[in-house]
C-alpha cells in the first residue's frame, strides 16, 4: 500500500513538472522531469517484482525475471539522463566580450534588440548604402558560435568581399551573447520570425530581398523560417535533413521508439516542402559533424532541385570560411538579382 501511495504521489510530481516545462525550459526542470519519470518507471518495476516474489516460480525463472527488471530499470536510468542533457550536447551558448566590444567600435555595425515579451535578444547588423533601402542576408549561426565573435572573424578574414552591397544581420540564439533565454529547437524558431519581422520593418532594408542563410545547427531555424516568411534566397552549409541524424551520428540508439527521447527535431525535410526561394546547399563528404548523406536526403526534399556543393577534404568547422563555399554563396547572390 505504501508503494502505491509513493507511485501516485510521483505520478502526480512528473505532471506537475511536465506542466512546468512548458513555460520555463530551464535545465533543472528538465533534469528533475528526467528523473521523476525515471522514479515512476523504477516504483513500477518494484511493484511488478513484488508481485512475482509472492508466486512459487522456479529459482532460475525468479531470477531471470530479477536481472532482467534490473536491466530495464537501468535503461530507463541511461534514457533519463540522455533526455535531460542533450541541451548541453546540443547546445553551447557562449559570449565573447573581446569580440562585443571590438565590434561596437566599429561605425558599420549597429546593435539590434528584439523583445518578446519580458525576454530581450540581441545582435548586429552591418550596413551598406546609408539610408538607402538595400538586400538583407539574416544569418544563423553554428551551435558554438555568438554574433559578435562570428562578425568579427569575418572581418578579419576578409569575408565581406563576398557580400557586396548587403545588410548582413546576426542575432544571438536564447542564452548566447546578450540573448535573454533558453536555447532549444522551438525557442530558436520562433526567434527566427521575430527576427525577419523586426528586421523587414526597418527603412534601410529591402523587404523584397531577403536572403536567409544557414550554418549547421543554424540551416534548422534558417529552414523554418524559409517555409514560414517569403525570401529571395536561401543558403544552406553543412545542413541536414532532421534533428535526428545528428543525434544518431553521435550515438546510434534514436531509432524507432527511442525517437521520442530526441527533444531538437529541426525537421528541416519537412519544412523544405514548403520553401518556393531559390535554394543552394554546401556540404562536405569529410564532415565529422553533419552526415553527408543528410545534407542528400534535405536537398531530395525541395520542390525544385537546389544548386549543391560538394566539398572534399574539408573538415565541418572549415567550410563556412572555404574559398569554394564563399565563391558559390557570392555566385548563388548573383544569379537571385
């Protein structure tokens, strides 16, 4: 009796938690979710074990069922904790102060803050052609990358030759940078329509040239917003087709049931269906990171065949600053207008 009191008492916590995770994503809540579906699955195992100790069954009949309960029991214990801690994996949000303040030195740059509600988020433009309305490319960044660091690297690289006469806007994921929030698949989402809401609104940009572009984990919210806002192009470098193949080319296991451990679907195959803009796609076949054969299945996804890249030999942090992938952006600009 007192095991089915702990179980409803448990079953009525993991509710309560599960409610609260739908308006503060926050790690711990997430961990304590975790673990109190865990705890649940454990009180049930204890009760199905207690019911077989009271029958007669053979000693090796027992003990079959003993071990394998225990091997459930800890399968749950390894699920829970990789359902809590894929954020961590996933994402690693990160500021770079050297960066905010070399950029915030410098006159082409302005600082950009979005609110939603009682969250702020935060990035940088570089401006063109004054006052004149001119094309916008609003780009989203790697999972290990913030505004500020990823301008400057550009600047220091030279990289703007290729983005001749374009606004080029980044903003901070939840919880990068100056960004207020938690960065997970939906929150960056709907980030990213804010962002083309706020940034079509403003006078020097050309509403009616938008490019979108995308880098890794940054091409699912680039993908998003592609099939939800109208744009005049999209890049896409180093993407995949769903938050799954990334998980599983780390560990395997996210395959049939075990797909709904996986909490950051970016299902960017399913949002191709609904992009109509031009389309160019750069991945490379030694990429550790993202799956050549994902960056296939998403461009097999697009209503119209896009223009894809294919690198050799180029390892998943050198493609964004490769001389092929900057060439075929610049060319891919080119043909849109």
């Amino acid at each position: 009796m007192k095991k089915h009191l702990v179980l409803l008492l448990s079953i009525i916590s993991c509710v309560a938690l599960f409610l609260l995770q739908q308006h503060q994503d926050a790690f711990w809540v997430r961990v304590a979710y975790a673990v109190s579906l865990w705890f649940i699955f454990s009180q049930l195992i204890s009760l199905v074990n207690d019911f077989f100790e009271k029958r007669a069954l053979r000693k090796w009949l027992a003990w079959l069922i003993t071990n394998t309960l225990s091997i459930i029991q800890l399968l749950a214990l390894i699920f829970a904790v990789l359902y809590s801690i894929q954020d961590i994996m996933l994402f690693h949000a990160n500021s770079d102060t050297a960066s905010i303040n070399y950029i915030e030195q410098r006159p082409e740059f302005s600082l950009i803050t979005i609110n939603d509600g009682d969250k702020s988020y935060v990035g940088y433009i570089r401006r063109v052609g004054g006052d004149e309305p001119s094309p916008l490319i609003i780009m989203f960044l790697g999972n290990a990358m913030n505004s500020a660091g990823a301008l400057r690297f550009f600047d220091s690289s030279n990289m703007w030759q290729y983005f001749l006469n374009y606004n080029f806007l980044v903003v901070d994921y939840p919880g990068y940078g100056l960004s207020d929030g938690t960065p997970t698949a939906e929150s960056i989402c709907r980030q990213a329509l804010l962002i083309y809401d706020y940034a079509a609104e403003l006078p020097y940009v050309d509403e009616g040239r938008i490019i979108i572009g995308g880098l890794s984990i940054g091409t699912g919210p680039a993908m998003y917003l592609a099939a939800n806002r109208t744009s005049a192009g999209l890049f896409l470098l180093t993407p995949f087709a769903s938050g799954y193949d990334l998980y599983n080319n780390v560990l395997p296991i996210f395959r049939g049931p075990l797909r709904l451990l996986v909490r950051h679907k970016f299902m960017s195959e399913v949002y191709a269906a609904s992009v109509t803009a031009p389309v160019l796609i750069v991945a490379s076949q030694a990429d550790e990171i993202v799956p050549f054969h994902s960056s296939e299945k998403l461009a097999e996804s697009f209503p119209e065949n896009p223009t894809f890249i294919t690198l050799s030999g180029v390892g998943h942090n050198d493609v964004m600053n490769n001389i092929v992938t900057l060439q075929s952006i610049q060319y891919f600009l080119e043909s849109i207008f």
